[in-house]
C-alpha cells in the first residue's frame, strides 16, 4: 500500500449508463474542472454553501460502469461535440488518454426487461444475452468488486443514469430484500428489471446508491428497506434538472399571492437517444407520472395539469419546454404566465449526479444510511419526503449542513479525521 | 356612541389617487367581495395562512381618498370595464349606489411638483392651484380628520396609490422629521412633492401608512423617523406585483444550482394612465430604480441587467412582459429561460393594496410601530430590510403570523379583547 | 310581393349548428356592425380590395338554422360574454328582441353518427330519436325551404359551423350523388353522418353550402359532382383561422432564404365545447389531419411535425397555440423560431364565415356552380387545389376579384342588373 | 493570358469589413460548400428557382478586402468558433492555409467619420491616421485595383459589410457625383464618411456596389446617380435577415384577414462587435429607422410602433428578438401574436451576401446597371422601389430570373457565351 493511498481517501463512482450522454458529460467534465480548464458552474457542492462540508475533490474519483452499447467514452463525448456542441473539442482532444483508462472500467450491462426500445439501442450481443436473473446480477457484483479492489478504492457510490425503464407493477415480493432476492434466484423475469439488480448489487455490498431515473423498478420498497437494515444511503427518483425544477421554483409564487391556478399545460421536446427512449409510451409512462405529480403538492389543490414529451430529432439534447400556466386573480379575473427552457439535459444534470454522488459519500463516510431526504432538491420525485416546493426543499440542504457544520464543531477534540471510511458493515 | 361601535371596530382606508385603476379596482372588489358576489382570489390574508389572525372585515372598512382628476368611481370603473373588461359590468351596476358614498369621501388632492406629466392628468382647476405647501398640508390632515370623524373611526390607514413621481434628490432637511417640516413651513416647493404632504400628515395624526409606489419623496428618512417616534406603523415602497414577482421567485433557482446568470433582460409595455405616465422618463427612473435592484441583491454578484417599461396604449391596463434569462452551466454552456408574463396590473396590486392595510391594521392594534420589515414580500423595494428573495420574505411573514399566535395564545387569560384600539399616542 | 323585394335581394344564411360560439358570435357581429355599433374589423369584404364587387349587405341577411342543443341565440351570446368576454354586454341586451326573431328560424338538427362525444353534448330528445336517414333528409330539406319561403328569400346559403365529426372511411357509395341517395335511402346509419345530409340537401335545392369544419362527411366526392351537376357553388374544408393560418404565412420564408424546416411543432390548447368535443380522440383526427398537410405542401419537402390539440377548460374560446420551429442556414447551423398566438376562434372565424357566404353567394349571383377554389385562403384544407401558401391564395382570391370587375366592364352595356338572380335551375 | 482565364470568368468580391464576423463566415462557408463539407442552406441561389440562370461557381470567387482592425481570417473565423460555435472547428483547421492566401488580399481600412465607437474598435494606428479625404480615396481604389489585376479578376464585386455608421445629415453637395467628389476633393471630413469613399471608389472603376449596412452615407443620392450614369449595379440598404425578415413575412396575413394591426413592439438583443455598435445610439439610429419603416408601408396605415436593439454581451451573435403584436378582430375584440426568433447574425446574413453578390455579378454580364430593384427581398430598406411585402419582392425576383430565362432562350441562336464580360466601360 502506497503512502498516498493511507492518507487520502479514493472514491469510485459506479454508473449505469456509462457510455450515455449524462454519464459522458459528467465524466468529462469532472476532468476538465479538476485540470482547471473549465468553471464549476453547475455543481452546488463547490460554492460557499459548502464551506466546512470535506466535499470529495473530483480528481480523487475513478470513474467506471456499465452499458448496454458498444462505445468509448471518448467516441461517445465525441458525439456529443458534434450533435449538440456541449463538449469542447479542443480539451476533449487532450482528455483522450484519460478517457481510455475510464474504458478500461466499462464492463457489459443488462437490458433485462427494460422494454423493446431500450433492447434495441443495445448491442446485438447484449440483446441476445439469456443468462439468468441470478447470473446477471452475481456479475454485476463481480463488476463493481473488482473495480473497487483494481483500484483500492475506499468506497463505490452506484449511481443509475441508464434510460428510462417502463414502470414495473409491484407485487408483495417487491416489498422485502427477501423477496426481490427470491424473484431474482427463481429468475422471475418479468417482475424484474435491470434496475432491480443493479440496485440489489449495489447495497447488498454496502455501497451507496442513486436512482437518477425515473425507473420505480430501482428503488423498490425491498430495496430501501435492505438501505436501512445495512445503513447503506439510498436515494431517488429522478433527477430534477429543468421544467420541473422552474415548476416547482415558480408554483410557490401563485401560493404566495393566493392566486389559484386553474391550468399549467407543459410541453416538451428533445432528440437524442433519451428523446427517443421517451417517444415510447410505455417508457415515457414513467417520466410522465414523475413530472405531474409535482404542482397540485405544492398548491394544496387540484388542478388542470398536462404535460407531454415529444420527440424531435433535430433537437439532439437540447430540450426546450413550453410551460402555459392560466391563473385567476382578484375579481376571478383569468391571467397568465408563459415560460420556454432550452436547456441541454445532460448540462444540467450532469453536475447534479457529481453533487449527488460527493453527498451520498459524504452521509456515508459521516455513517448515515438508509434514504437521504436532505437531498430532496435534486429529484422530481424524491424518497422520504411529500415535499415539492423547490425552496423548502433547498433549504433542507442547508440545514443539514449547518448541522453538520455543528456537529463537527462539537465532535472537534474527539475526532479529528475526515476523509476516511467511518463505517463498516 | 351607538352599541355597534363599542363592540365593532370600523377602519377608514385613505386611498391618495382614489380615482385611479388601483383604487377603483380595490374599492369595487372589496365590495363585491364581501357581498360573496366574488371569490377572495388574490388576497393573501384570506387565506389559512391568516387562520387565528384577526384581519378586518372587508365590509367593515370605509373607503375614502384623495384625487386630483374630477370623476366617480363609478365612472372610473366603468371605464376600467370598457377598457379592460376587468370589472364585471352587471354587478358594476348594482353597486352603483354605495360607490356614490364613496365619492362623498372623495377630497381634491396635490399635484404640487409631481412633475409635467402628472400635472397634465390633473383637473386644470388643481393644476393651476397655488396654495402653499403648508396650506396644502392642512388641507390634507383636515380631510383626513373629518373623514374619521364623519364615519366614526377608530383608525384611518393611509395608503399611497398614486401615480409615480420624479425621484427627488434628498438633501440633510429630509433626513429628520422637523427638517421636513421647515421645508414645508418654508414653502420650498421644489424639495417637497405631494406625496412628501399625504406621508405627513398621515404620520402626524397617528395613521399607519404604506407607499404603493417607487416614490421616494413619500417615504424620506425623516417620515420613517417620524413613524418610529410616534409609533406609527409605516411600510413601502413600490408593490411588487408582476415581473419583478417572477423575477424574486425565480431568481433563487439559479443559485440554488449554481447556475451562473449572465444576462436578465425585462421588457414591459403597458398602456392607460400609468404607462403614460412611465413614458415620461423623468417618472420612469423612479419605477426602473426599484425594479432592478433585485437580482444582483438574490444571486449575490453583479450581473448584465436591464429594464424598459414602454408605452403601447393598446394594451391599456393588460401589462405584458417578456423576460429573457441567459445563464450558464457545467462546461460554462449558455442555457436560456424566457417567460412572458401577461397580467392586469390592477388586478394584481388591488387585493395586495387591501392585504397591507389589513395588516397595518393588525400591527397598529398591537401596538407596533415604525417600519413594518415583515410585509417585505408585498414590495419591489422594501424597507427595513436587504431581503430581496421571495421565498424568504414571504416565510418571514409566516414566522410574524406565528409569533403573534404564540404570544395571543401565551397572553390570553390577560387580553381576551380582540379588534379594538391598543394605542394611545 | 311588396316593392322592395322586386329591387332588393334578400339572402339567408342557414347555419349548421346556429348555437354554437362561432355561429352565434357571426350573427351578434352581424347585427352589431349593421347597426354601425362595432367595426368591420375582420371581415375582408368589407375592405377597398372588394372595391366594385357588390357584396351583400349584412342587413339584408336572415339568419336561421339547425342546432342539436335547445338554446336561444341570446342565451349562447350571454354565455359568450360571461367566459369570454368577447360579445359586448351593452350593445348585447339591445339586441335581444332582433336575436329572438333569429330563434324563429331555428330547427332541430341531427346527430346521426357524429360519435358520443357530440351526442353527449345534444339535447336528450335529440339523442334519442331515431328516425331514418331518409326521414331527416326530408326534414332538413323541408325546413330549409320554409325558412326561405317564409322571408321571401332569394337564395339560401348553408354553411356548416357545427362540431367536428370523427372521419368516415370513404367508399365506392360516396363517390357519386345516387350513392349517397341510395345510402340514405336504405338508412345505411354507419355510413352517413348528419354532415352528408345537410350537404345533401343544400345541394339538391340549389343552395350553395360551405363545410366550414374538417368533418369529411360534409363533402364527399359524390356531394362535389352533384354540386358541379346542379351548378351550384360548393366550398371547403376547414376555416383556416389560427395556428394554421400563420403556419402558412411563415413557411414561405423559410422556403425564400433556403433555410431547410428540420421539425415544426404546434400545440394547440382551448376551452369551451369546441375544446371538449376535440378531446375526444376520434373527433380530433378530423382535425389534426387537415393541419398538418400544410407544411411539407409549402415547402416542397418532408420535414418532422407535430400538431396537438388539448383540452383546458379554463381557457374557453380563447385559444393559445405554441409553434416551435427549428431550421438549418449556413454552415447547417440550427436556429429557431417560436410564436405564441393567443386568439379567440370564434372571433377570427366568424368574419371568415360571413366572407364565405357572401362570395358564396356573389359566385352563385354569377352563374358559377362547382368547387370555389378561389376561396382557398380561407381554408386549411381547400378543395380544388394543392395551394397552402397564404399569399398565393389571397392573391388568387385577388385576381378572381379583378377578372370580375373587367368582365363586369366589359359587360356593363348588356347586363345592368346587380344583387338579382341569374340562375335558374 | 492563361487558357484557363479565357475559357472561366474569374470574380472577385471585395468586403469591406473583411474581419468582421460576417465577412468571415462568408468567406469560411463559401469554402467549406466548394469542399462539399458542408451544404448549400441559406443560399437561395443554389435552389431550383435558379435553374438556367448561370450564377458564379463559389470556387471561383477570389475572396479580399478592407478592414480597420488587425487580425487574419483564421484567428476571426477562430473567434467565432470559440463564442458562437456556429463555425465547426476541425473543417475550419483544414482551412488555415486558404485563408491566409485571402490575408494576403486584405488592405487597411478607413475609419474616416464613422463615430467614437467604430474608431474605438480599430487599431491604433488606423484610428490615429490623418491622411486627407482624398488620399484614403485613392488609396481604396489603388487596392481594389492592385486585387483585380494580381489574381486576374474579370470583375470585382464590393460589398459593405462594415460596422453601422451614424446617420449623415445629407446636403445639396451630396445629391450629385461632382458634389461628392468635390466635397472628397476639399477634405471636408465631416460630410463624407469612410462608407462614402468605398462606395465612390467602385462605381469609380466600374465595380458592382452592394450596401449591406444601414449606413445612409454609403449610397447617396450622388452615388446612386453615378451608378446609372456608368451603368454599373448597385443595391441597399440593409439585409433582411432577422426580426425584420419576419416582420415582412408575417404583416401581410394581418391584412388578408382585415385584422387591425394596433401595436407592433419589437425587442433585439444581441452581443458581439455588432451589438456594441448599436449599444451607441448614434450608431443605433441608423438602424432603427431601417426596421421600423416596414409595417406601416406594408399594412396601408399608420400604428403603434417600437424597434430597440440593446446589447447584452454574452449571446455573442446568438440575437434574440422578441416581437409583440396586438391586433384586433370581429367585434373589435383584442389579440395577439408574440413570436420569439433566435438566429445567429452572421450565419443568416453570409449567404445573402454571397447571394447578391451573385447576382449582382450577374446583372453585370448582362450589361445591367443603376438601382437593382429586383433585389428588394434581401433588404431592411431597399432601394427603388416602396415594396415592403416580402412575398411580393421574392416572387418580384423569380419574375426577374423567368424574364431573364426568357431572354436567354429567344437569343440562344445569337450569343451561345455565358459567363464571359458583357460590358465595356
């Protein structure tokens, strides 16, 4: 063991989905920041909210996980140069070799259930993949294992950035880790996804997990109770990253003034593959249900809501969304209020997932499992908590840093490490 | 002393501008209101939120005001139902008769150095008018006096409804309440406007009082001193009541993920009176003043910025603006948001121009005084505090609202007395 | 016969669906700008390019027609004014007693086949009766020529403003007049809709009729050969009066710099029974086809579109539609386009179905029968033409107006006779 | 004489402004479409509505001109890469040793007059140059010269690419060819503008003279009069790329429908050089009088109008323009149409450039000279004629190339060459 390695702490993340264009930006990017070469814009975690918070530097991450594509990383952020400009070309050409050690990382996933669209943007060889539910999930523990031993690394945090499965119905054995383990042993195809493994994995060996995605088959009742029995953190669904992260900004304001919403029609178009994974209704079902649950909670009543995603080629990642919000004033009189977003999806989430990861390390390293709350403010459908309002949500956040902050002052002349594992299971 | 007056209290609100769109729509709608005709949209104090917190009966406040144009309110609303179609004709015509008790409160008002435009609005007998400052003054508290007197008041509330002034350039005489008053006495007309009288007087005779404009010579540093050592609850400026309401609400957003904003562009067109009166640029600095105070003072750094409020007579009272938010994310890409927010100013600023004479009301009755910090979130620019964030200003509220619950609940075996006088002054 | 009717025309104007918004709007507009109370804004007959060719006076219209749901005229305008606003309440309730002489001329219609969505919204008599094909042609027939005979007229126009019907799959019976006699006559009820009978019956009499709405049973290929058979004006599909009609404005630009179309999405949102009836899926396909030929017509390529209609009850007739246009330029980089047009579809369409009847009505005072395909501008699906650009059907509908006044010139010393019959059939 | 000279006319086309971004993208297009790298959009000259009009190759065009700043054509062309993205960076790497042949072309521009802000823009030493009136004249006609017998050029084309110069007040010198001369001669700086040099210098020597910009003092009453008298082409003012283009496309269908247009505001925001020009309201006012003269032109009656250009610098060239229009319809009911255009200057100004240099050339080898009215449909303000329709000056121009078409086919037998000079001077 190198002398480094004793004194500074090595982080993993592990993502599903790692040739897609979340996964890509969010690796680049993490690279360029830490050479210096591009801002932090975007990532919460390195502004002065986070004084005293030992948020994990970026440099000290490795990078890896699975896809269902053939691809580098490098041919994939290449792509995203092209279609959509997001990605420089200049830096990227000087983060080739960088991005080749990340390849050396990606191990083949799983399209196991996710619907006829996902199989077909997935290599012939993983489509045509039969192994059991049991073997596909022993190898993605395989995976991640060796991963984390290849690298010495102190911790993997797994998080889920692969397309949008169609919703799963549960059952009664979706509800206990027993159960989704016996479905996964008698290789109950049908009552398990990818997702459904990928999580299992993931905190069966006590790493961290994200559900970045809408896919309920990722954070079952099952799984967040397995998260709390082995104190692993655990957090979901759904990155909160544009239209419904100006929704749930705005919405507050009609409370405020007590003007009663009558309509908030939102419309959305995007290309790319997450366009086209969402131009299937079966997948889209999922996201859908994900993003229209959020105004009639914060309001505190129904109301008309419609919102539709549709699929436009031409627009590669960058969605635009047209929001139509019709409200009634003093005299009941109708008013309204117009918004269009254009936005690049994988921009805006990108440093979501990275600040989303360094949290999940940083409960895990302070002992926390079990669902994250705090983190609310990051999903669109979060876990643990009915509440939507985007500002009660940040200011969670802030409060359990300072609580933090606290603690530590508190703990000061007991415990003077950080950076290094707290835990063991 | 009749019996309903021990044990009802009856409130005055002094409208300044009484014939304006604002007034006219306050008056009508607190009357239609609280004959269940409409609903309560709007008012803020209708709501739960208020629930425990003893708010004036809207048909327990007797309306009354001064106007430098010669017309009914009738007519003035009448007229708002032609051009805006914001006032429902058929319940106009029922109220006719209790809007010309209205107009029996209705006294001349100043246009003393408001500027040409204004002075052009004005009735020419006002317009020509020479009375000196002092005698105006007089004026002004006399038929205050006699409007409490007449309707046997226990409290009138001033409430600045004006159209909006020049700013005045403030000199040493403005900082105290007796420097105000010898420029007064000394009739140095050009370092006093109109609103510096109404403010006052208000003052002066002990009435709470709220400026619902950007005027600064209404609200000088030595009215607020003056409302501190008569214990008189004073509050302003400028009612945040369209686009700089979506801008507070928005603006944390882009904080809160660390979102650069590098560009808010404001674009406003109006028409009827008050766009006419922002087309003079001499009054218009006052307004863009106060609206674009805002982001820098949410986001925390400077940004490029800029406000226009233009003059399309077609749109009448129908406000329209169109914001453009240019900002960047992860790998510094630029990102935009566009809103178009089409309201009636009117109808927005009516119900908040009722919910802060109510709370007046309420701080008065408690024996409060001096700048009303807590009713920020009704203001473009608030006195009293930097708090510029809606979320904030509006949660601020709330607290206030608790607080008074808990301490009515701590004091209720003592003061089991509620809606009547708790000042003497 | 009293001497004025030898000099002066009297036309009717039988309405299909006389209840609804647009018919009741065209009548209340009608009268009111007969009157001299409202402008002729709207209306394109009415402007100098009409200049020499004798239109009929709105005063010397008789209105009447079918409807399914039990009203009066006054009562569907009151309704107007109360959601909508846009019938004038004043001048409204002068004209009461003239609207109740319009109620005179009003029959019970048919909702044979029109799918559940229309039948739901008839009156419960009207849903259930269940008369013949053959005995409600008659009926129709019959009141039509009693409504002529009663007010002396000259000539009767029908026009179709009633609701959507879904399509009806075409057959070999449809193709001919003695076809759709025969299914009428054997009461083939799947075959028909009530659309195919009014068409039906205006034709057989010789009375110009215009489908102002997509339903394709109103014009069948056997209607159109009966109506060039009998030599009697025939128009449609579909009043082209929002989105539609500033997609065909625009798509020409796009043609005339060379900038290549790459998707074109339109969403389209209304209250009101129009909305409702629209969402209903089936009834919607009517509609949604004939909006989205427009484009890859003009621009003479396939490109990505998109049209959706929703269903926002609060938004009533005051339509909003969202068009997002992405294209390509030089160097094949992307740009866009965005509009928003917020328009009430009564108003734009009820002066485009006065312009109809009364150009209807000059042709036929011409001699001229068949397809109008001059009129194509005012259709988003005309028949008789693949024309779609705006411009090139206005400036035909120019030309057709100048080619008559030189005819008219050149005739002048034979045929002095104007707004007098010169059909016989 | 080389045998290649002989058989392909070779053109030459002088920009002046040759750094500017438009310039510079024109440049960098028109290559990379030779190279068949990228597509032919946005040239309407390369669309089947020139089929039999011979337009010059792009690969025949040799490329110089005039600029105040230091730079080359790679490191602008760089510049725009960086900050707009809309020049693909690994073709533009590809290009570096063409675009150094056309640095080799590139002279020192004048700054003669044209306001604080462009001066501020050029280089020091151009900024500080004080050479007579007269001297820069000759000097500017000594470069176009020295370029066109250097690389053999049949015809040099000069266009006006340059920033916005302020508005020159005009005088009776300035209505004749003698009089500009004489004012040029007599040094009388503040009445020419370095625009009137460049412009003077090619009808001087017989160059086509195309005025891009709205700068007034580029084509002058004396110019124009000398253009006739040498019969040498010459076109302006201002290209219609953007809002404007919009504008003319979409006034019409407000005046088909007989909707009264009663407000029309219109919003641009923009960065870059171009941004910072207009950002001078000297310069702006060039500008803005160009914009805003189209609608009422179009429409037949005056209305509310407004046009502002601010600066915002971080879109770069990305302009935004936000467009509101209030119309009225039946029943003189309000609506509106607000549209939101988001193109990058350069991108759809170059090819128009190229286009009229095309056919500016072309007029040329027919032996056309003076106003080229034909060419309306690709200016803000175009010169000889009132036409402001944009579907009226684009069918204008198919009317011109059938005409020619027809020309061409009846003299076939008589002149077989194409392409070769036509004219003496």
């Amino acid at each position: 063991m190198t002398k480094k390695s004793v004194t500074k702490r090595r982080l993993g993340l592990w993502a599903v989905g790692v040739h897609g264009g979340l996964a890509t930006t969010m690796i680049v990017g993490a690279k360029l920041i830490a050479k210096g070469i591009t801002s932090e814009s975007g990532l919460i975690t390195a502004t002065p909210a986070f004084a005293g918070i030992s948020m994990m530097p970026l440099d000290d991450i490795v990078f890896g996980g699975h896809d269902v594509r053939k691809s580098t990383v490098f041919e994939s952020a290449y792509e995203i140069y092209r279609d959509n400009g997001t990605i420089p070309l200049e830096p990227l050409l000087e983060l080739k070799e960088e991005l080749e050690e990340v390849d050396a990382n990606v191990r083949t996933g799983s399209v196991l259930n996710c619907g006829k669209t996902i199989q077909n943007l997935a290599d012939p060889k993983v489509r045509r993949a039969r192994s059991s539910c049991k073997d596909t999930y022993d190898q993605i523990r395989a995976d991640i294992a060796n991963f984390k031993k290849r690298h010495n690394l102190d911790q993997v945090v797994v998080i889920n950035l692969a397309s949008t499965e169609p919703p799963l119905a549960t059952t009664k054995d979706h509800q206990t880790p027993t159960g989704i383990e016996r479905l996964i042993r008698e290789d109950q195809k049908d009552q398990v996804r990818a997702s459904t493994l990928y999580c299992m994995a993931a905190l069966k060996d006590g790493h961290p997990f994200i559900n970045f995605t809408p896919s309920n088959a990722a954070v079952l009742p099952g799984h967040i109770k397995l998260a709390q029995k082995k104190n692993v953190p655990i957090m979901g669904n759904d990155g909160k990253t544009g239209e419904t992260l100006v929704k749930s900004a705005l919405a507050p304001m009609f409370k405020y003034r007590n003007l009663p919403v009558l309509t908030w029609q939102g419309y959305n178009i995007l290309g790319d593959r997450d366009g086209q994974v969402l131009a299937d209704d079966t997948n889209k079902a999922s996201k859908i249900s994900s993003k229209d649950s959020v105004l009639s909670s914060i309001l505190g009543y129904p109301l008309h809501t419609h919102v539709s995603i549709d699929y436009a080629p031409s627009l590669s990642d960058l969605k635009t969304a047209w929001d139509f919000i019709h409200f009634k004033g003093f005299l009941d009189y109708k008013m309204s209020l117009q918004f269009t977003w254009q936005g690049c999806d994988a921009i805006l989430a990108a440093p979501v997932a990275l600040d989303l990861v360094r949290l999940a390390d940083y409960a895990d390293r302070l002992g926390e499992g079990g669902v994250m709350s705090h983190l609310a403010c990051f999903f669109k459908n979060p876990l643990g908590t009915d509440e939507q309002d985007l500002h009660f949500q940040f200011h969670n956040l802030m409060d359990y840093l300072e609580q933090k902050r606290q603690q530590r002052k508190r703990s000061r002349t007991k415990s003077p490490k950080k950076m290094t594992r707290k835990k063991k299971r």
